[in-house]
C-alpha cells in the first residue's frame, strides 16, 4: 500500500529545498516545504572540495530538515543529490555525515537523471497536450533540458554551467561589466553547442522554465511590466542593459529583485540570455514545479509498485538481447537462496540491551534494508549477461562497465555502482571485492546467491529448484549448500565447480559447505 505522506528533499548547488505533500485518491497534495540557501555549489574549491565551513552550513540544514522528516518510514522519503555532490572529490565522506544527521540514505543522481525527475515534475503541473515541450532548469552547477512529450521525456541533457558556478567564475563580487557578461554568454554558447541542433531538429511549441532562476527572472519580468507572465527575450535583454548600468544587482533598485538571490542573479541571467540566443526563443513560461516535485511522483511510483527502475531493466534487456529464459533461471534460483537466509535472520542484531520500540525501529530499518537487497539482486541476475552482446570472453566486466556507465533512469549514481560491482562479482576472483564490501553481510548474501545461481544454471536447463537448499549459519560466516546426494554423484562438471567456489569464499573468510543429502 502507497503511503499517505511522501517527502522529497533535493540537496541543490545554491539551496536545499524539503517538499512534504500527502497522498489522496493517487494525487499528492503539498502539505509543508522548507527551504535553506547553502551554497553548497560555491563552496567546492578548486581542490574540488567541499570547505568546512561551507559543509557546516549544509548539516546544519539538514538537521532542521532532520526534525521536520522524523517518524516518515524509509520508503517515504527520498534525498537526492545534484551537480555540488557529483563533482566533489570528499562527496562520499560529506554523504556518510549528512545521511548520519538526515537518518535518510542520499542518492547522488545523474545529470540526465535529474533532468528526467525535472520533467516528470512539470509535466504533473501543466494541462495535456499533444506537442512536444521544452523545459529548462539552471540550477547552481548544472543546466538541465528536456524535450517530452506528455508525461514522457524524448530528449534529456545535462550541461556544466548553473547561476552559482557562472557568478563565481565571471562576477566575482557581484560586480558587472559588458566585458564579463559577454565571457559569460560566449561560455553558455559553447556549453549549448553540443545539444542545439538535436534539440531543433526534435522541435517543441512550448518553453517551460523551472526553478529559481527561471522564477526570480520572471517575477522580475513581470513585476517591472516587461511581461505580462514569462520570460521574453525582450525582457532579458532590458534587464541586462539596467544590471550593466547599475554595476551589480545590490545597487539595482528594482521591484521583484530578492537579496536571496541577489548573489547567482548575474550567472543566471547571462546563462538565460544564451539560452535564449541559441534556442532561438522568444517566450518561455514558468512551471510552478522543480526538481523535488519529480522526485515526490517517482516516489510515488515506488510506492504504488509502479518503479521507474523495473521499467529501465526491463529496457535494458531488450537492447542488449538477453536471454530472458536464462535470465529468469538465475533470479528464481538467488531469490530462493535469498529469502531462505533471510527468513533464517541474516544480519539481526543482539537486543538484548535495547527497548522494545528500538527492537522494533531496528526490525522495520532490517526489513526495508533487505527489500533493498533483494530488489536490487533480482535486477542484476536479469542484467547479468548483457555483456554477453559485446563478446563472450569476460562477460561480466563488460556488463559491470555498461551499468556502471549508462543512463538508467531511476538510478542513482551509488545504486548503479553497486549494481555494477555485484554483477562483476558474479564470477572469477573475489579479491576485487573491497573489504568494506567484504563486511557487509547483506552484500556478501547477494554476491553468493548470484553466483551459486549463475554456477547452477550454466547449462542453461532448470536445475531443479527442491534438489537445492541455501543455509546460513548465525554468528559466523559460514553457509551451507544442501544439494540431492544422487544429483550431485551424476554432475561431475557442477561438483567440481562448487569445490572451487567454496575454496575461493575460503580465501576471503567465508566458509561455504557443500553437503549432499
């Protein structure tokens, strides 16, 4: 059942927004929002880290954010991660403490997966229509376009520029001049450059600009009556000769121009302006819609078991031709092994010194955590041999490196990774598992039921799913394959191959027994 309360929190490069709206009759309802300017984006050195105090200013955020979310299940929630975090080089390390203050996993998402969660937030607040539409979002880093038509992105991109990177680097101060402005749009050109000509040729009738810089340009627009109720190219270029004249946008006395955004206005209009230009727009309205509300209707898609992400693996496996027969064999057979040592308590803790109510917190976290891992399991046996279409020979890193690598939409850039890495580890030396990898049980769980699966269904006929029993031994790890004494005396090929993968766990601390009955 969908849950009645959903939140969404989008960690941007200039500020952190939480959306929280309530679930009726499968329409969400806004119900509270708040928002926090960080500036996360202008505090990544050229070191390509995020500074201390910029960081500070971030958790401090989030634990007001903390309050707000307490007491939403897991599942509820989704916190996702921009252009700041995918280009910082400490984004790992500044995660593990946000997540710890936020009591939330974050997804560091893809440029193109942003765009895709942008327009599924847009398209939710506009009327049908039957013509294609452009929609423009320029964050603090990152510049998203979508072309979609309906509830449907035909085209997505993500290009590196964003009103907080762009006043950093050529309004320093705040301080404008025509010669700066110009470097400015010169350097959103060049940016434009590699998605002009796909974007005309797809074509749309209507221009939509989403987010802060969109909106602040329109409400300036609109309340200096340059427009009735967009942006205009009219209008910017008014807007730019009264900023150029005034020197900066502090000095600028105008209605509708905010002192919060008074800092990334100079980035982001000359990055309009380009667009503009290249585009060859006259008009663009404003969505009332961003980045958290994609985030809010994909949630709801989870939650109604509607996932975006089955929907790409199922995608995925067409393009690369996977055998699905062979495909279904090995999920059935690690989804049994699974469930089996799941159901057996894998990874329970010791509470005897805990209250009941933190006996039950940590039951429903272990719960939700292995739905998690079974989920993604199943996906990387259906994925397993996508490789297999670029050559036989070593396979799996093949297809470890197309889903390391590839748009998936849905996907965060951790959750493919770690697909990516279970999916390398379906065969050959476990010593390229790290040893942080090694400690997690859940994932070690995974790793063997993938490859016990794989090992069983290599002659690519049903094994026989009652001739197998997976068992894990609590306290220690060990685990025992319980296998049909007569079947196994009559397959030599596959006894002898479970001897070597049992001695290939025993090199990293695991002990499998093969055990006929």
């Amino acid at each position: 059942m969908p849950h009645h309360t959903l939140a969404a929190v989008d960690l941007g490069s200039n500020s952190f927004h939480l959306q929280i709206a309530r679930l009726v009759d499968n329409q969400l309802y806004p119900l509270d929002n708040l928002k926090e300017t960080v500036r996360l984006g202008a505090g990544v050195t050229p070191e390509k880290q995020i500074d201390p105090a910029t960081a500070e200013r971030a958790f401090n955020a989030l634990r007001l954010f903390a309050e707000r979310l307490r007491g939403l299940p897991k599942d509820a929630v989704r916190v996702v991660g921009t252009n700041a975090l995918r280009i910082a080089k400490n984004a790992n390390s500044f995660v593990r403490e946000a997540e710890a203050i936020l009591g939330y996993p974050i997804e560091v998402i893809a440029g193109r997966e942003e765009a895709r969660l942008i327009y599924i937030g847009v398209a939710h607040s506009l009327p049908p229509a039957n013509q294609n539409r452009l929609v423009v979002d320029i964050g603090g880093g990152s510049t998203e376009f979508i072309i979609g038509h309906r509830m449907k992105p035909k085209l997505v991109d993500s290009l590196y520029m964003g009103c907080v990177s762009f006043s950093e680097r050529y309004f320093p101060g705040g301080k404008l001049d025509r010669k700066s402005f110009k470097e400015a749009e010169y350097a959103a050109a060049r940016e434009l450059e590699s998605i002009t000509t796909p974007f005309r040729k797809e074509g749309w009738r209507e221009a939509y600009g989403s987010s802060g810089t969109a909106k602040a340009l329109g409400i300036i627009l609109v309340e200096n009556g340059q427009s009735t109720h967009a942006i205009t190219r009219d209008g910017l270029a008014w807007l730019k000769e009264k900023a150029l004249k005034a020197g900066d946008f502090k000095s600028l006395d105008l209605p509708g121009v905010k002192g919060d955004r008074v800092p990334v206005l100079p980035g982001g209009l000359a990055i309009m302006t380009a667009i503009f230009e290249e585009l060859d727009l006259k008009e663009m309205a404003i969505a009332d819609t961003a980045l958290r509300d994609g985030v809010l209707y994909d949630l709801l898609g989870r939650t109604s078991h509607t996932d975006i992400r089955d929907t790409t693996v199922i995608q995925f496996a067409k393009r690369y031709h996977v055998d699905q027969a062979q495909a279904t064999r090995v999920e059935a057979a690690a989804l049994r092994f699974f469930d089996a040592i799941d159901s057996a308590g894998d990874g329970a803790a010791d509470s005897t010194n805990q209250s009941a109510g933190s006996e039950q917190n940590n039951a429903e976290l272990l719960t939700e955590r292995c739905y998690q891992h079974r989920q993604a399991l199943g996906w990387a046996c259906r994925l397993h041999e996508i490789g297999i279409s670029i050559a036989q020979a070593g396979f799996h890193k093949h297809s470890a490196y197309i889903i390391g690598n590839a748009d998936m939409p849905g996907f965060s850039k951790r959750e493919q990774a770690t697909l990516a890495t279970l999916i390398l580890a379906q065969r050959g030396k476990l010593s390229k598992l790290s040893a942080e990898q090694m400690q997690d049980d859940l994932f070690v769980s995974r790793v063997l039921c993938l490859r016990l699966s794989v090992l069983l269904a290599r002659s690519r006929r049903n094994p026989g799913g009652q001739r197998f029993s997976l068992l894990r031994h609590l306290a220690e790890r060990k685990f025992t394959l319980k296998v049909e004494h007569d079947w196994l005396a009559k397959n030599d090929l596959t006894a002898y191959e479970l001897k070597q993968e049992a001695m290939e766990w025993a090199n990293v601390g695991v002990e499998v027994v093969v055990s006929g009955e």
